[in-house]
C-alpha cells in the first residue's frame, strides 16, 4: 500500500513537474528576438531594461492589444490571469503558456506626449515535436 502510494505520488510529481516546470528566459530587448517557450510552460521575457523613463507603452500580440501601461500603472493587461508584468525590471512573464501565444509580440514606447519613441518586435515558439517551423 505504501509503495503502491509512493508510486502514484512519484508519478503525479513527475507529470505535474514536466507540464507546468519549464521555465525559459528570453531577451526581448533587441529588435527581431527569437523567444521559446513550452506548453504549459512559464516564459519570462525581458521587453526592456526598466521603464521609469517612459511614460507610456503597449505589447501587442499579433496587433491586438494586450498590454497597457501609463507611468508604470499596468492600465491593462488580457491575460493578467496567467501573467505578470514587473514595471522594475521590464520583465512580463507568462505562465501556462499554451499553442495560441506563439505568435509575434510588438512593443511600442510612446513619450509624454504621445508621440511614439520606439517600437521592437519578437517572435515566440514553442519547442517540441508539435510546434517546430510551424
Ligand atoms: C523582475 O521582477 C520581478 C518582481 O520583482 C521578479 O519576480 C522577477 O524575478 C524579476 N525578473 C528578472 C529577470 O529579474
Ligand atoms: C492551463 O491552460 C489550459 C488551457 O490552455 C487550461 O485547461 C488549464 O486549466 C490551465 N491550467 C492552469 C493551472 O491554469
């Protein structure tokens, strides 16, 4: 009984571990970047160096907005549910990640009056069998 117990927890662990662990990193500072993430995974990706300078600026996904922020008040984010956007270090990171974030992410920087003062993309892809070159 205590084995047939041990066993399934080793399992559970095992799978809860392989689906929800992968954790990946990406440096989306430079235009053009190339970021991977894993299914069910958590992707954390670096939009910028710190954004107490700038006074607004939005993430679009695929030219939907996703992420909005003025004076570093998040004003809105869609997928606030499984994300997280550190204004302290630029750094949004994306839990559960699923197939429908693979996409192109745009961020655009915008100055105090509104005029825009920057924009850089980044590409998001999923490792596996399932995802590669698709
Ligand atoms: C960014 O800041 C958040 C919140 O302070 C922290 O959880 C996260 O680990 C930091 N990420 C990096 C890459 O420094
Ligand atoms: C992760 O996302 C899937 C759908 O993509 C959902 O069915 C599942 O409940 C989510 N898991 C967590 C822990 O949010």
């Amino acid at each position: 009984m205590v084995s047939y117990y041990t066993s399934f927890m080793l399992f559970f662990f095992f799978n809860v571990s392989k689906f929800t662990g992968v954790k990946t990193h990406c440096d989306g500072r430079q235009d053009g970047a190339q970021c991977y993430g894993a299914l069910g995974g958590t992707v954390d990706i670096q939009l910028m160096d710190s954004t107490s300078e700038i006074s607004r600026y939005q993430l679009l996904k695929n030219s939907l907005k996703i992420l909005y922020a003025i004076n570093n008040k998040v004003i809105f984010n869609t997928i606030a549910h499984r994300s997280h956007f550190s204004p302290s270090n630029g750094t949004f990171r994306i839990n559960n990640l699923s197939i429908t974030d693979r996409g192109k992410y745009t961020l655009q920087t915008f100055d105090s009056d509104g005029r825009s003062s920057g924009e850089w993309t980044l590409q998001l892809f999923f490792q596996g069998k399932c995802c590669v070159n698709k």
